[in-house]
C-alpha cells in the first residue's frame, strides 16, 4: 500500500512537469523539482532532532507513570466498563492493562510509540479469540476506538509546530481535544451498532454519562467566548495540562517510591529506539510530497477542489488542509510530511495550517492499523472493523474543520 502511494506521487509529479514543459514551456520546473528533494531532505532532520527530543522526553515519563502503579489503577477503574464492552475478556486479563497503556500512549499523542503496545495489545486478545483468522469482537473494537485517534495531549503536533516556529505550539490544543471526541464517539457508536452492545447498561452510562455532560458543559462554556478568548484559554489549557501531567507522574512515582530518575532513563531509551527508525520513512515521505508540490500537480488538484467548494458557495481557506486528510488514512508519515509542508508554504499559524494540525491530531492511519494489528496476529477477516474505523476517520475530519472556523474562523 505505501509503496504504490509513495511511487504514485513520483509517477504523478513526474507527468506533471512533462506537462508544464512541453505544453507549458516551464524548462526550470526540473530544478525546483530537485532543489525541493534536498530541501525536504534537510528538513527531515531538522524535524527528526526534535521528534528524537519529544518521544525520549514522554516515553521516559509514561515509564514512571507505569511503575508507580498509575497505569494499572486506569486498568482496575475502566475494568467494569471493558467488562461491558468487552465481554468476551476476562476481568483482570493482560490484555485490559495493554489496552489502558496502549490508549495513554495515543491519548499523549505518541502514536509511534503506541505501536508496540498496541500489538501486545493485540496478540493478548487473539488468545482469546476462537478463530485463527476472523476478527472477534474485542479486537475490532479495541482496533476502531486505536483508529479513532483519541488524543487528549497532542504532544507531538505541539512539537511539529515549535519546529516550524510557532509563538505558541499549543493553540491547537482545545481544536484537536474536541475533533477527537467526535472521532471517538462516532467510532464507539458504529461499533456497539454493528456488536449490539448494550450501551445504556447502568454500568456503561455511568462511564459514558458524566464524560458527555463534562464535554457539552464544556462546549457551552467554550460557546459563550470569542475566537481571541478562544485561543487564549487553549494555550493556557495546553500548556497547563502538559506541565500538570508532568508533576502528577513524577509525585505519584515519588510517593510510591519510585526511582523516577532510573525509571525515566529506562523509558527514555526505548523513546530514542522508537525515534530513530522512524528517519529513512520521514525522509522519504517528505522528498515525495516536496516533488509533488514543486512540479505544480498538489496545487492543480486543490485548485480543482477549490472551485468546486466556490461552486457550493462555501469558504474554501480549509482546502489547503485536505492533502493532510487525504493521505492520513494510508500513511502517517505521509500526513506528517503533509503537515509540515503545509505550515512551511501557508504559514506555521495560517488558518490551512491550524485545521491541517488539528486534522493530524484527531485521525489516525485507519490502513496501516488495520494492516498492522490484524496482520500481526494472522487475522484476514476485519468483518465491519473497517466501515466503523472509516466513518470515524471522516467524523474526525468534518469535526476538525467545522472546530477550526469555530476557533479561527
């Protein structure tokens, strides 16, 4: 699958500067087309130094917070609900405390460390299932709820955007915190649709009840501000957030006497192992999109989208954001290259970059989870794992864009 799109976008530039020469007479397109490679080319480690930084630094603390105990108490407080859930699990199997660490990684943003975790996660589950090769329930849900991106601390886009030099990398915050509620809401709903789960369970809606009165609450404050307002308090709430989790993972680890500076080494050195693989696939990914861009097929293809949002009578600022939308479902480094491209040519705090961010923040790569999870443990029958993890994947990008003009519209 990556393959086919990363050699497409070569295939696709490359007709496109044949056109612009021959029909065109742009002789100086081929330049640019190879000055972008190796711009892209440093770029890509520009961006590695400090993607190195930030999963070192979160992995380090995820470590303390797994050896202070607090992992394992999520796991015993969401017991009951996975119990409802996910009936088919055992109260107090491995898999539940794999899918509470699997979900606290992606909830910090760090969707490359999650992997590993996740595939646990993964192969735990497939114990329990009867078939070798069809998914069970509990796995298509635990792979859905993964594709639905849940991210309540978006490190990593906070990082992207500190590399492009944003005044304030977390303006994004409330944005991606209420698009990702959607995703995540939409994929819970079509998957207890599909599994008939009996989600007004007295047990279930004591979980889901509050959460949802919290969020509406919160949106009715939130409604009441303008979009400066708006801005203000999700950098204050970002930037708050972050600083809290910090403290409250290194006194929790401190109280239950834990080595927390041994324990952040430990972690942090699987963070630098995560990191540096991931260089030949930012590299690649980067230079591709760099050659789209410069041989004039990306802005052909938005121009044409463009005109057709104009014919709709819509605004069409958001268009520039959807390169990152159209290639997240396949391939998150595309997105990632994608993103940085975007903040690089419209501006690191221009309105197609902010929904471009928040966009990235609240999908996830449906195609390579799927591919990845169920390829792990020998499944070839999603069954309707991939209708609900698409209809989230789409929930959380009309909620991107609608949150962004609400925001910075």
């Amino acid at each position: 699958m990556l393959n086919g799109l990363w050699l497409g976008f070569f295939i696709v530039a490359a007709v496109s500067a044949m056109a612009q020469w021959l029909i065109g007479g742009n002789a100086g397109i081929f330049a640019a087309m190879v000055e972008s490679i190796f711009a892209m080319a440093k770029l890509s480690v520009e961006v590695m130094v400090l993607l190195f930084g930030t999963l070192t630094l979160w992995l380090g603390f995820l470590r303390i917070a797994e050896k202070a105990g607090i992992v394992d108490w999520l796991a015993k407080a969401l017991g009951p609900l996975f119990l409802r859930l996910m009936p088919e699990v055992p109260p107090g199997h491995p898999a539940i405390g794999l899918i509470t660490l699997n979900f606290a990684a992606n909830g910090l943003g760090l969707d490359n460390a999650a992997t590993p975790i996740g595939l646990k996660a993964m192969k735990a589950l497939q114990e329990l299932n009867p078939s070798n090769t069809i998914a069970s329930n509990a796995q298509i849900l635990f792979l859905v709820l993964n594709a639905s991106s849940l991210t309540l601390l978006p490190v990593t886009i906070f990082m992207y955007r500190a590399q492009q030099g944003a005044p304030d990398p977390t303006l994004v915050f409330l944005p991606i915190l209420l698009a990702t509620s959607c995703s995540t809401l939409v994929g819970l709903l079509s998957v207890a649709f599909m599994q008939r789960l009996r989600l007004w369970d007295p047990v279930v809606l004591a979980y889901l009840i509050p959460g949802a009165l919290a969020l509406g609450g919160f949106m009715a404050l939130l409604a009441t501000l303008s979009a400066t307002a708006l801005a203000g308090l999700s950098s204050i709430l970002g930037n708050l957030t972050l600083f809290g989790l910090i403290m409250l993972f290194l006194l929790i680890g401190a109280l239950r006497k834990v080595k927390v500076y041994e324990a952040f080494i430990e972690g942090a050195k699987e963070g630098f192992d995560v990191a540096k693989n991931l260089l030949p696939y930012l590299v690649a990914m980067l230079c591709a999109i760099g050659v789209l861009r410069a041989s004039g097929a990306l802005d052909f293809g938005l121009d044409g989208i463009r005109h057709l949002v104009e014919w709709a009578g819509w605004d069409t600022r958001f268009v520039d954001a959807l390169p990152t939308a159209m290639v997240k479902p396949f391939s998150g480094s595309a997105a990632r290259a994608m993103l940085i491209e975007t903040m690089q040519t419209s501006g690191v705090d221009s309105f197609p970059a902010l929904v471009a961010a928040t966009i990235q923040g609240s999908t996830e790569t449906t195609f390579y989870v799927l591919a990845v999870y169920f390829g792990a443990v020998g499944i070839q029958r999603a069954r309707h794992a991939v209708g609900c993890a698409l209809l989230a994947e789409l929930a959380g990008v009309i909620g991107a864009i609608f949150v962004c003009y609400w925001f910075f519209g």
